[in-house]
C-alpha cells in the first residue's frame, strides 16, 4: 500500500482540513475554506438580495478551489513519472508555502487569505483520494458521511467485515476531521491570523512521511 494511502496520513491531512475550515470561518470573515456548497449558498443568497459585494466575497474561494483542483491535475501528469521527487510532494511543498503567507496576511487582505486556503485545500483533495484503498475526502465530510453509512448498512445485512473495516475507516476520518475543526477554532482564539501555520507544518510532517513512499 501506497505511504498516500495509509490511515495515519489521511488523519493528519483530515485534521488539518478540519482546522483549515475552522480557521478561514472563524478568523477570515466566516467564508468556507473546503465546504463550496456553504460558499454557494451564500453567494446566491447575497446576490438575489442584491448584496452583490458580499456575494462577490463567497464567489472568489469557489474559482479559488476550481483553480486548485485544475492545477494539481496539471502537476500530477507532468510530474508523475519524474522519479527524484513525487508528484504529491510538489502539491504539498505548493500547500505548505500558500499557508505559510496566509499566516503573514493582516486580516485586511482577508480576501486573499481565504482564496489561498481554498486553493490549498482544493489541491489537497484532488492530491490525496484515498485511505486503504477507499475512495474518502481530507477536506469534507458529506462523501465520508455517505460512504461510511453505506458500508455500515451492506455490514448489517451480510455481515461482511470488509464493510465493518471500511465504515470504521470513514468514521475515524470524520472524527478526526471534527477534532481539527474543534481545536482550530479554539486555537482560533488564541494565536488568532497565524493558527493555519499549524496546518503548514502538518503538511511538512506529511512530506516528510512521503519521502519513505517506495
């Protein structure tokens, strides 16, 4: 099995999605950093009330994320027969940097902040789509949700514990990912604009994790 595909790296990085969305809400004028369905709402609300600069400040993060998805396709097909670095490093190596300035942004430039995180976490779920071979989101939990409760009812009924195995995978990523999003927004509150610098060293930690990928 893949290092990008073991449960301890798919914790962290669900972690820090959890903070990440906790983060942009709670310190960056509570715009969404991974949930675009909130970020749709929000815009089309404000648009039809005719609060056309507040709809604008929930449409950036969704080009934001769209931009990210598209280019960590383009790095994966560039780079993913290069062999003296992995293609999924380059996108954290991007991750890491993008979280990085977002710390040094005053809450000003809130604007940029949130479509940098978006970005970042946009690459993050299109880099990292599976755990033990499971089909799960770092970044989200609607499709964990439904995946894990699918597997839980197919146990029920035939008693397979490969759907056991799988439900309490999804279930353990989306605790993790609430645990993130708790601690992100307590911490929030105390280091304030430079909290998404601990999701800049989960994703070094995670580098360093994927430089032992074989």
């Amino acid at each position: 099995m893949q290092t990008s595909e073991s449960f301890r790296l798919s914790a962290l990085l669900s972690f820090s999605g959890g903070l990440q969305d906790a983060y942009t809400y709670n310190v960056r004028d509570k715009v969404f950093a991974n949930a675009q369905t909130g970020n749709v709402v929000l815009m089309s609300q404000n648009f039809m009330q005719g609060n056309y600069m507040q709809g604008f400040h929930y449409i950036c993060p969704l080009f934001s994320f769209a931009l990210g998805i598209f280019v960590a396709e383009r790095i994966e097909h560039r780079y993913k027969n290069i062999e003296k670095i992995h293609w999924r490093q380059v996108i954290l190596l991007i991750e890491m940097l993008a979280l990085i300035i977002v710390g040094f942004l005053p809450a000003e430039m809130n604007m940029i902040a949130n479509i940098l995180v978006s970005f970042s976490c946009a690459m993050q779920v299109q880099t990292f789509r599976k755990v033990h071979g499971y089909g799960y989101a770092s970044t989200m939990c609607i499709g964990n949700i439904r995946s894990g409760t699918e597997s839980l009812s197919q146990y029920l009924r035939n008693k397979n514990k490969e759907s056991l195995y799988k439900t309490l995978h999804f279930l353990g990523i989306i605790l993790i990912f609430a645990i993130g999003a708790g601690i992100g927004g307590v911490l929030s509150g105390t280091f304030g604009l430079k909290t998404i610098w601990i999701s800049a060293a989960i994703m070094l930690v995670v580098t360093i994790m994927m430089s032992h990928e074989e």
